[in-house]
C-alpha cells in the first residue's frame, strides 16, 4: 500500500488518516460509518472474498445503492489486480523527490511523463498481502 499512501498524500490526504489506515480499530474517530464500511468490505474483499456475509451485505446496502456497490467492488478488485500485476513484475512505486524552493514532494519528470500518457502512475502499486486497506 506504499505507493496508494504516496499517491493519496500527494492528493491532499493528510498524514494522519493515512497513518490511521494501517490502524483502522484503533482510529476509528477519524473516520465516518459509511467510509468503515467500505474499507471492512475492501479488507474481506481482498483477504477473504468468500467470506463477505449477509451482515456486511445489509450494511453496505444501508450506505450504499446497487451501482456504488458494484463500483466499489470493480475499484477493490482493479487495485488488486494492479498489486498483483506490479508484484509479479517487481515494479517499485517510484520516489517522490523534494522541491529545493517549497520542501514539497513532487514527482520527477519521467513519473509525470508517465502519469500523462498512461492516465496514472506505473508501477505505483503494493501487494495487498504487504498491508491492509
């Protein structure tokens, strides 16, 4: 999930609920009941896909309508794709570098290069068996 947290925080997410991710239990406060319920669906999802049950069925319905669902399921199931994809390959997530002006992190030439043509990083992906959603 390295690359995910790098890419989220390059996107505005604030350290702390990317750090709260790793310990969801723990920080539940920073999070809504709705969000909870989609990140429980996207840990039994990619850890244990048979064993998602009629009472997380019931609560996702209680968030969410059929299509979220359905697109919550194909965006949990394309990230694993690409975990699997990258960790096949050995493709490391590639390393932000600091703006000398601004002390920023912000991406090398050939990282937004990459991003343009392709529509979104390559190689920017971990197994989700090397940490959880």
């Amino acid at each position: 999930m390295a690359a995910h947290t790098a890419l989220a925080g390059q996107l505005g997410v604030s350290e702390e609920l990317l750090d709260a991710l790793y310990h969801i239990d723990t920080h539940r406060h920073l999070f809504t009941a709705r969000e909870l319920v989609a990140l429980r669906f996207a840990e039994i999802m990619t850890t244990s896909a048979r064993e998602i049950d009629e009472e997380l069925w019931d609560e996702l319905q209680s968030y969410f309508d059929d299509g979220e669902i359905v697109e919550l399921a194909m965006v949990i199931g394309l990230f694993n794709c690409f975990n699997r994809f990258a960790d096949a390959l050995r493709i490391e997530p590639p390393t932000p570098t600091r703006s000398p002006q601004t002390g920023e992190a912000h991406q090398g030439i050939a990282e937004r290069k990459d991003t343009e043509t392709y529509g979104h990083e390559r190689g920017a992906t971990e197994g989700p068996d090397q940490g959880s959603l």
